[in-house]
C-alpha cells in the first residue's frame, strides 16, 4: 500500500531477495530431479571421469542437460528478478513521495555505465601452459582478467608460473582443491578441504575462489578464508547444480562478495549449445546492461586451444573493446570489483545545503545519481 510518505507491504522485500539470492527456493521437495541429476549420479560419474573419454563425457552431459529449455524458472538467458524486485520497490517509493527523484550512490565508479569482468579457469595441463598466450590474447584488446588454478593433483604450479600471471597485472585465484567434483558431496569432506583450499588461497595471495563446475553450498562459505567467491551462476540450467541467483549485480553473503556468473561458460557454448557464435553472448550483455550490471565471462584456457573456438572468443572481445568505449563500461579485475562494492556498502549519502554529498570509503570515485518517474517508468540520472 503506498500512502503519502510511506509505503506499506505485507511481505519483507529484503527476505524475498535474499531467499532468490541464496537460492532458497531450490530446496523445495517438489522440485524434480532427473535420473541422471541426483547426487548418487554425480559419484558415479566422476569416479569414472578418469577412464571416460572425451566424446563420453559429452554426451552424458548432454543427457543431463536434454531438459534445459523447458526450465521455467530462472529465466533464461539472463534472470534479473532480484533487479526487478528492487525497481518496483523504488518505484512505490517515488510514488509515495509525490514522485519526487531520490538520490542514491550511482553503481560503479566514475559514473561507468556496467561492468565485465573476463575470468579463466585453468582445468588441465594444456589449458596452463596455454595461459602465457592467453594472456598476449587478452592484452591486444586492452583486458586484463583472473586466472583460477587448480592447487592439486591436475598440474604442477610452480612460483615462477605463478609470478609470470601477476607480472603482467593479471589476478590469481584459487580453483577447488582438485576439481573431482566432489568439494560439497558432504560437509565432513568439505570442511576436511576447506583448511587446505584456505591454506593455498593464502600462499598464493589470492583474494577469490570458485569452485569446480559451479558446485556450492551458500550455508557453508563462512568457512572460506577469501574475500569473495565466483561459484554461483545468475541463471544455472547449463550447468552440473541447477538453480540460479536471478541477479546481475555482486552480494553479499555474510563475509564474502559474491561475484555471480552472468553469462553461459564457453563449454556450455561450444559443446552443449554447439555455437560458435556470440550472438548468445552479446544478448546477455544487453540484458545485464539494461540494468547496469556486471557481465562476468568464464573462458577456460583449455577450451579455446583450438582455433574456432578461440576465435569466437577474439569476436567477444573486440567486441568487449568497443563497448567499453562506446557505452563507458567498466572492464576491471574481479579483486577490483571486490574492492570498489565492499567501499560502496559503507558510503552514505549526506545533505550539504542544497545538494547531496557522498561520504565514506573511495568517495573521490563514487557520483551521485537521482532516480525519477517518466510517465510510469523509472529512469536513473547521474548529478
């Protein structure tokens, strides 16, 4: 109910974002579960991963997956309920205030329009020793992005390699323990890997984690010892564990940011959907920047080897390139990101005469933006 001055709901708005953000609603016991989606099948398949050729895997992934499209919910390709939820909020807001605009702090800093952030998880031995050309790829087009490595049992990682990633202002983060699938298959094996993921995380000086294939458990990563993690995808039905966050935008989740996955992974492209093409991609980007929000890209070195596939990936960069000049997108470093939404959560706006000032943390890089009414639709405006 909007009155002058206040609004009145009959729900907390905050649970209902938290309860999308944290996938909540995946827990319902209505929910289906493919033969081949439950956990005993999970087991299965990655004891026998090791002796399961390529072309194997592939299909029964497919298999897995032959659902997809008729998941309802998140929606697909990108699922930004969480923004919706917020909008309307705003938007009973204005309305209880004779739709007078409201300030608030603009997203991202220097008044940038979005975000991308281009991230690399390293899966195998050729996909590492592929990372110092990687690296020369990402450079031509003027991104600088993360590599996740694997701490055990796939490839050696010795210092110098190591050291040669972050010579080049490129991020190291750390990558499961040893990708077999099984890091959440039961809390006394996570907590067991937990201290030595944390103790790798702090020999390598990384600040982010993800885990292998997108697995997680949001009730358990106050036991990770990083600053922010970047497991959860925005919309899930391409991958291992279905559900999704419904949000384009980082979160908290107690101590640690969440960096959500916002697009389809490069395998799910090449190898699920068989395109070779980033027009799938280029329609998330538009979706994500309707909002202003943060395109985040997972492209595994050991997956753009061959030269269709990395071409397609030279395609989204270039056209990344123009963007960023074009529509003032911000290309950071997920430590970046990490670094400016943490300042972000403790600025406060203050009233200084007749004009709002932000205060707190970075201040020098924050604008102040007013959001309106336009004949019944929201527009944002930066001071």
């Amino acid at each position: 109910m909007v009155e002058r001055g206040a609004v009145r709901l009959s729900f907390d708005a905050d649970q209902v974002v938290n309860n999308l953000r944290f996938e909540r609603y995946c827990s319902s016991p209505a929910k289906k579960r493919s033969l081949l989606s439950g956990g005993l099948a999970n087991k299965l398949y990655y004891l026998a991963r090791p002796m399961l050729g390529v072309a194997v895997r592939r299909h029964l992934q497919k298999l897995r997956l032959a659902d997809w499209r008729s998941i309802p919910f998140p929606r697909w390709p990108v699922d930004q309920t969480v923004e919706q939820v917020h909008e309307t909020m705003l938007r009973l807001c204005l309305q209880a205030h004779d739709g007078r605009r409201v300030p608030f702090i603009w997203f991202w800093p220097q008044g940038l329009s979005s975000c991308v952030v281009v991230t690399h998880d390293v899966e195998a031995v050729k996909g590492r020793d592929f990372c110092p050309a990687l690296m020369d790829v990402d450079e031509n087009f003027g991104i600088k992005s993360s590599f996740q490595l694997v701490p055990e049992e796939r490839y050696g990682l010795s210092p110098s390699f190591v050291e040669s990633i972050r010579s080049r202002g490129f991020e190291v983060n750390v990558h499961d323990l040893n990708h077999d699938g099984r890091l959440y298959s039961s809390e006394a094996k996570f907590f067991d890997r937990v201290r030595r993921i944390n103790h790798y995380g702090s020999a390598l000086g990384a600040q982010g984690f993800r885990s292998g294939a997108l697995y997680r458990n949001l009730s358990w990563y106050g036991a990770l010892e990083f600053s922010y993690d970047m497991s959860v995808p925005n919309t899930a039905h391409l991958d291992p564990q279905r559900g999704g966050c419904c949000t384009v935008m980082p979160y908290f989740i107690g101590k640690i940011l969440e960096l959500p996955v916002t697009t389809t992974q490069d395998y799910s492209l090449f190898y699920i959907l068989k395109q070779h093409s980033i027009e799938l991609w280029k329609r998330q980007i538009s979706q994500i920047m309707e909002k202003h929000g943060m395109a985040s890209f997972i492209v595994h070195p050991d997956y753009v080897l061959e030269s269709r596939s990395r071409d397609t990936y030279k395609s989204l960069l270039a056209y990344l390139f123009d963007l960023r000049s074009e529509r003032k997108i911000w290309a950071a470093l997920p430590r970046e990101v990490n670094q400016w939404w943490r300042a972000r959560s403790q600025m406060k706006l203050a009233r200084q005469g007749n004009t709002w000032v932000i205060e707190g943390p970075e201040k020098d890089k924050a604008r102040v933006a007013y959001a309106s009414l336009d004949g019944g639709r929201l527009v944002y405006e930066l001071a």
